[in-house]
C-alpha cells in the first residue's frame, strides 16, 4: 500500500474513533432523560440529528437531492442499520434480562471483524480475531461486574433479538464499505427516516412523557453526539478505514462509558474495572495491529 493510501487509512480510521468517543456518552446522557421512555428517546434524539444535518445543507447551500437520491438497497442498508439495531436493542431488553441481552449485543465489533473477511481486498489475520475476542472478554467482566451469566430457556426470544441486534449492527457497518460512492450526507437521511419509524413505535408502544429543561438538553446533545455526529464518523471510518482496529476499538465503548459515568458519580470503580481495561486495550491494540505496525514502519 503506497504511503499517502496508509495515511489516508490511518486519518479515516482516526474520524471514526470519535464515533467510540461518542458512544462512551450514551449511557451517562441517557440517565439525565428521566422517565422519557426509549422509543421517544430516539425519536426526539434522531430527530435533532436529522435537523443539525438539514441545517447544515441550508446553511452551506448543498444540493439536497445529491445527498437523498440513492438506490433502494442504500436506504435499505442505511435504515435497516439505524433503525432496525435500534428496535431490536429495545425489544432485547424487554424479553431478556438486560446483563444477557447487553453481553450478545456486544457481539457486534467480533462479528464485523468475521464480516470484513469477505470484502474484497481485506484479509482475516489471526489476531484480528484475537483482539476481538479479547476485547469481548473485557466487555463480558464489566456488563457482569465480575458475576457469572445464565442464560436461561425462557428467554430465548430476547436472546435472539439480541443477535439479531449484534447481526444488523455488524452487517450495516460492513455493507457501507459497498457503498463507498456513497455521500456520508446521506446518513442524515436515515437518521430522518429513523426518527419517524421510532416516533410510530412510541405511539403504539409507549405513553408520551413530556421532557423538562434537563431532559431536552440531554436529547439535544444525544441527538448532536452519540445518535448523530457518531453516525457520520462511524460511516467515514467503515468506508475508508481499517475496519478491523475500529472494531477491536469498539470494545472500549462500555469502558469509556463506565468510566465516565464514575467521574460523574453515577458508579463506582473496581478491581474488575480494571481487569476490564487490560483486556479491552490488549485486544485493541492486538485487532488493530496492521495499522499501528504500518505506521510505525513508515515513520522509521
């Protein structure tokens, strides 16, 4: 790979780890929403995303129609990812216990790291594997704070939307390397979508709750951050990326998450925090080693 390709790589995998930094986010902004309950979480929260992006494209005179007029299987693709993850994450967490149903979700950057392998011009090493794995042992101490996890018969529908959630990630996030010609703008476009096919679960699912002052700034800053801006880079990094670092780095999500949830008091920390951390940086740092060994062999 030329030098200015290995760079190209290195700086779109750099835009799509802010998608991780965005995520980690997710779980202290969503404690600040009260008691406004998840499909109304992500109506308003895409909605904001959907809005920013209309701005923007206002605001800079964009040709809208580029960005929207694409081939059925992009929005397929691209709502199917969005929203289809999003209902399956929900109806998980109704059916199962929520430890169980968080642990298979996590699922996801190991099975992006398996998808990628049938890409064309990628190659499926040994510790890229490794380092997912890794990374999914560290994510299994700290959703089970150390415990032990049953997975029991009675569940077994919550169990398998819950792969069906880790699955639809995983396989958005690969698929959008097929759709390389496609503009990152279009991502506002599903996160539109996304928002109306979640206000319509709300409304039959779900009883309306008004948000205070608090709650709307904490629906703002979701929509501006972990459900939307993390969508752009996310889709910058998948495209034109290492696909498989970003995966092993995914695994520093609930990490990050925790941590910033200890800072703002909301937990505490633990010795399996910490067993958590060096599992979750080993397996990183193993899934990602194409790319940190290239660059260093280039600056030598």
């Amino acid at each position: 790979m030329a030098p200015s390709s290995s760079h190209s790589t290195a700086r779109a995998t750099a835009i799509g780890t802010v998608a991780i930094l965005l995520w980690a986010s997710l779980a202290l902004l969503t404690t600040y929403t009260g008691s406004v309950p998840p499909f109304e979480t992500v109506a308003i929260s895409f909605a904001v995303a959907s809005l920013l992006t209309l701005g923007k494209w206002l605001v800079r005179r964009e040709d809208i129609g580029r960005h929207l007029r694409q081939p059925v299987a992009v929005w397929l693709t691209g709502v199917g990812g969005l929203f289809g993850y999003h209902f399956l994450y929900f109806l998980a967490l109704k059916t199962a216990p929520p430890v169980e149903a968080n642990l298979i979700n996590y699922l996801w950057p190991l099975l992006i790291v398996l998808f990628s392998a049938l890409l064309p011009g990628e190659r499926l090493r040994g510790w890229h594997v490794a380092g997912a794995v890794l990374g999914l042992c560290g994510t299994l101490l700290l959703v089970t704070d150390g415990g032990r996890v049953t997975f029991r018969a009675e569940y077994a529908a919550g169990y398998a939307s819950a792969l069906a959630c880790a699955v639809t990630w995983g396989a958005y996030s690969v698929l959008s390397r097929r759709f390389g010609e496609v503009p990152t703008d279009t991502v506002g476009g599903f996160c539109g979508v996304t928002a109306v096919l979640a206000a319509l679960c709300h409304l039959v699912f779900e009883r309306t709750v008004w948000p205070g002052p608090g709650e709307w700034l904490a629906l703002f800053l979701m929509g501006a951050g972990p459900t939307g801006l993390a969508f752009f880079v996310w889709d910058v990094g998948m495209k034109r990326g290492n696909i498989k670092a970003l995966a092993g780095l995914s695994y520093s999500t609930p990490l990050l998450s925790t941590l910033l949830l200890i800072v703002a008091g909301r937990t505490r920390p633990s010795v399996t925090l910490a067993l958590a951390c060096l599992f979750i940086i080993g397996g990183a740092m193993l899934a990602s080693r194409d790319l940190w060994a290239r660059e260093a062999a280039r600056t030598q």
